[in-house]
C-alpha cells in the first residue's frame, strides 16, 4: 500500500489480535435487564414497589459460559433444592430464564400472600395450581406481576409459609428452564378480588402466544440500503421478540429511525424506559443513512493542513482525521497521522475484560475510551484516503464492542465520555462500505438522541423537572449523515467533506481558481509519469495545463483517469473543466467540535 498507511495497518493488526462483542455483559456481573434488576441472591422487576424474588441462597459462583452483546449464559455453581444453576439472559428476548435441576423454591417477603392465576383460574396460598404453560404470580400491593413461563417440561405451583416469609414451590418433582416475564411491563396491579384477577388473567391470555413456551430464535438477519437509508429485518421463529428501547426513544430524541413491524409496547421502568415485544415474527427497522462518498475530497484551497505530530488528545486526533482526506493530503500529513496512531497504541494501557480475555486500549470504568474512538476514526479516515475503506479496522471493532445491544451505547461508561465517543465511532462507522457496519453507526446515533428521549419520557412521566444538558460531539456531521429531525444549519465543513468530486488517485495536489480557471496543481519531484483519478457525480473535462508532455484522459460512467507525463521536474498544473454552473466548495480548516445543550 502507498501513501504510508501500509505499515500502520499492520501495526494495528497485531496490536489487536482478537474482538468479540460483550456490551453490557463485560467486566462485572450484570445487574439490570429491561425491566428487571438481578443479582446472585435474586431478581425483581424494576418498579420500586416490587417484591423481590429470593433463591433460597446466594449463588455459589458467577460464571459467564458464552457473552456477547446480545446475551450472556452464566453458571451458577451447586445449587441448594429449589434455587437455580444457571442463567440466561438475551436481550433479543424480554425478560429472562433460569435452570432448576431441583425443583423451584423462591421466596417472597410481602405482607399478604401472593396470588397464582393460570388461564382457567386463580389460586391463594396452600392451593397449588394445575401443571400448564404459564403461572402468573400477582401481588396483594400495587406492583408489576410475574409470569413464569416453562419451557418444555410443566409444573404445578404453590404459595406456602406465613406472611412475611412466602415462597413460590413447585409441586413434585422439577427439572428444566423457566422464563421469567413482565406480561404487563411495568404496569402495577393489585387484583384482589376474583373479578380482579380474572381481568389480569385475560390480559395475559389475550396475548399468551407472545410469552408461552421457548423464547423467539434468531433465524436470519437481512439487510436493505439506499441512498439515504439502511433497513434491517430481523426474522425470529416465533413472535414475541424484544424491541430494543433505544428504537422505541430514538425519535422523541430527534432521530427519524422508523419501525416498520407490528409491536406491542408496554409500560416500563423509569430507568429503561417504555418496553415493546414483536407481534410478527420479524422486526424491522428503517434507519435514515447517508452513505460516505469514496475516497478524498476535492475543494479549492489548502487551508490548515499541518499538524501536530505524536499528540494523541481527542481533538488533536479527530481534526487530523479530516484532513487525511483531503486530495491535498501529502505524504508528510498521513506521516504525522501514522506517528499519532503509534504514539497512541504504545501508549494504550487498558484493562482485560475478564470474560472474553480481551486486553482493550480503555480501562474497564471507561477512561481513556473516548481517546480510542478518536484513533478509531483516525485509522478509517486514513484507510477511506487510502482508497481501501474495508481494510479491517480492530480498533473500532474494539471501542464498539462496549456497545449495548438493547440501548445502543457503550455500557458503564462516563456519561460526556460515551456520548463523545459514541458521536466518533458513528462518523468512523458511516465511512465503511459494510451495510453492518453502517447500521452499528446509525444505532449509535439512535442511542445518543434515544438518551435524549428518555429524558423527555421521563420527565412527561413526572420524574425529572427538567431535561439536562448533553454532550453532542461533531453533530453538525451527524445530522447530515444521519438524516436527523430539524434543518441543519449550513457547514463549510459538509460541503468540503462532501465534495462532488472525489480524488482517488495517490497523487496529492491542491485545488484553486486561478483567473478564473480551476486549477489542479502538484510538484513532480523527477518527471516521472503519473495517473489522477476522480470520481465525480457531474461530468469532468479537462484542458490547459503547464509543464506537461502529454495529458491522455480515460472515462468511464462516473470515474475519470488522467495519465499525465511532465516535462521536467516542478511544479505542474492541469484545468479541471466542470459543467456551467458547477462549482467545487471551499476548503476550510476542518475542526473538531463539541457541545452541550
């Protein structure tokens, strides 16, 4: 590879040997699901007021099996007769399921005994109920109530001890996995009646067919792009899968991401915000995209392309990334780009994620994370200038792998520092050419205006006064890639990124009006022979030049190739001719930039 990126490429190729996506299920036990607060000792629905279900001992261990971003298998240890050994939780699905190799004993420590309600009926404490799909447990006080739901082999339960000291039992013998629901969300009840509990129960039966049995399995995921968009469908077994919040919020936020499927949105919790489960087997979701334009572009001037080499700070390394792609980017510019990345990378000391072995350029609370995503973007600026923008870039996957599946941001992380790198990685991620690759960057984006969004929702529901302020990191960009709610304001720096025409040749050079020509001009250091190619979207011609032997001009659709050969050594020019009334932008200084609002 020219240019001198080669070498940096390889670099970071070795400095990153592996990735694996862990999301909110890294470094610590995971401790929140949507809805749901869980621990080694037990589980509750998210609701202050909600009972708290107890395994009749804390768990032996904590294991994680298999993690990823979407879910994550853990093994309890030995457990006593009624408590589990293991663990599943999938943010695909709602809530989460549980492995008893010995019967089910949960305790309960409410005043009055809990209820037990199955599709023909309802049952008090001592009663068991009949073995069937589903036992639905609600309480004497105003809280969320529970299903459980069996998963192959059914049982019968009960309701036994005294108040203060209940516990949920199954009869007989029992072995096998159980999923536990919120049916109503967040929505307390408290049925304390017959007529009650027959109206929870037919909430419930009305739409068993989303909660009954296995939980939904992923079959395939498809994926559709335009001009302006990127749409993904994912297709399950069964209905009933998990919509993810930050779709659900996006749009209060001012992202125009769209959910095209048939969904059942329930209430949630004042920490995850409203909650929707697929009444389809698919869920599909249109995120507005703008796609970036190949290789480097082309505007008149050469403004403020020095730079600092070896620094490694956030704005330093995001302004640097810009200008790699300008056509007038030289060898000593990508030079200075290269030495940050290497200063960067020998200077990266994060922490390991325990669960997946992986040693990451961040530390396990986050510092240092939005620095990584800048270096992330640095390498895909330098691979897009490159002409090579699917050339593997294992620092983004590294910094992305912190990302949430169900909420689209990184997890455990400073708040201004992820929606920082957050804004980086979805620029850096709009770059590549890869439909998945472009969506990971749009979930970004709906994960930053989804936070907005859950301020607003949880202030119309009473529980914040006032919405507070939040970092916004190159969002002038951001709102043109991604389509975003409101009219931008206009921005020299879109207009040059997104130049019409696109220099995708290795020669550098720089762009201006000279007596009223559009002038290319580039320092031949030997006379040797050379080629400029452009990609345009209006046509191109070519006329006068200076110290030149030959110019022979190739086109092809939208792409042009000028073989040039000088006639000695200096400097040399070529008139670029586009049509009348076409115009390049203005190069300016390309700027980091960060707000709050």
């Amino acid at each position: 590879m020219a240019r001198g990126f080669s070498l940096i490429s390889l670099l970071l190729l070795v400095a990153t040997a592996r990735s694996q996506t862990f999301g909110r299920f890294g470094y610590l036990p995971c401790t929140r699901l949507p809805g749901w607060e869980i621990s080694a000792s037990g589980f509750k629905a998210s609701s202050g007021v909600a009972d708290t279900f107890s395994f009749p001992s804390p768990a032996a261990e904590w294991k994680p099996t298999a993690t990823s971003a979407n879910s994550q298998t853990v093994i309890l240890g030995v457990a006593p007769p009624g408590g589990p050994s293991q663990l599943k939780m999938d943010l695909a699905v709602p809530g989460f399921s549980l492995y008893f190799e010995n019967g089910i004993d949960l305790k309960l420590a409410g005043t009055g005994a809990p209820f037990l309600s199955w599709p023909e009926g309802s049952v008090g404490q001592t009663v068991p109920t009949p073995s069937g799909p589903w036992v639905l447990v609600s309480f004497r006080t105003d809280q969320p109530p529970v299903l459980l739901s069996f998963v192959g082999v059914q049982t019968s339960m009960s309701i036994q001890g005294a108040s203060g000291d209940w516990h949920l039992r199954s009869e007989g013998t029992f072995k096998g996995w159980v999923r536990f629901l919120l049916p109503l969300g967040g929505t307390g009840a408290d049925p304390v009646t017959a007529s009650g509990l027959g109206e929870l129960t037919k909430a419930v039966v009305e739409n068993q067919s989303l909660w009954s049995g296995a939980a939904p399995s992923l079959v395939n995921t498809h994926f559709e792009s335009d001009a302006n968009s990127i749409t993904v469908t994912w297709t399950f077994d069964k209905p009933g899968a998990l919509v993810p919040g930050a779709a659900l919020l996006a749009g209060y936020g001012g992202d125009s991401v769209q959910i095209t499927s048939d969904i059942m949105q329930v209430e949630g919790s004042i920490d995850d915000g409203p909650i929707a489960v697929t009444k389809e087997p698919k869920l599909s979701i249109r995120f507005p995209a703008r796609p970036w334009p190949s290789c480097r572009y082309v505007a008149l001037g050469n403004v403020g392309l020095s730079s600092t080499p070896g620094t490694v700070d956030v704005a330093t390394t995001v302004t640097l990334a810009f200008k790699d792609l300008s056509c007038a980017a030289d060898s000593k510019l990508l030079g200075d780009s290269g030495s940050g990345l290497m200063t960067y990378l020998a200077s990266a000391h994060g922490a390991i994620e325990p669960y997946s072995g992986m040693h990451l350029p961040y530390g396990a609370d986050g510092a240092g994370y939005d620095v990584a995503a800048a270096h992330a973007l640095l390498t895909q600026a330098l691979s897009v200038s490159n002409g090579t923008p699917d050339l593997s870039n294992p620092l983004l996957a590294e910094v992305t792998a912190r990302v949430d599946a169900y909420s689209w941001r990184p997890w455990n992380v400073d708040d201004e520092v992820w929606r920082r790198a957050s804004g980086l990685d979805a620029v850096a991620l709009a770059m590549r050419p890869e439909a998945e690759q472009r969506l990971l960057g749009a979930e970004l984006q709906a994960g930053l205006s989804a936070e907005r969004g859950l301020d607003l929702w949880r202030h119309w529901k009473g529980s914040t006064i006032k919405s507070p302020q939040r970092l916004e990191a190159m969002e002038s960009l951001r709102k043109w890639l991604f389509v975003l709610k409101g009219t931008p304001a206009p921005d020299p720096m879109i207009q040059m990124l997104f130049s019409p025409v696109r220099s995708c040749g290795l020669n550098p050079f720089v762009c201006s009006i000279q007596g009223g020509r559009t002038m290319l001009t580039w320092m031949s250091l030997d006379a040797t022979a050379g080629i400029l190619v452009f990609s345009s979207d209006v046509a191109l011609k070519f006329g006068s030049s200076q110290n030149l032997h030959s110019v022979k001009v190739q086109h092809q659709g939208a792409s042009w190739e000028v073989d040039f050969k000088p006639k000695a050594a200096g400097v040399c020019e070529l008139e670029m001719i586009l049509p009348s009334g076409g115009s390049l932008p203005a190069a300016c200084d390309p700027q980091y930039v960060e707000s709050s609002r």
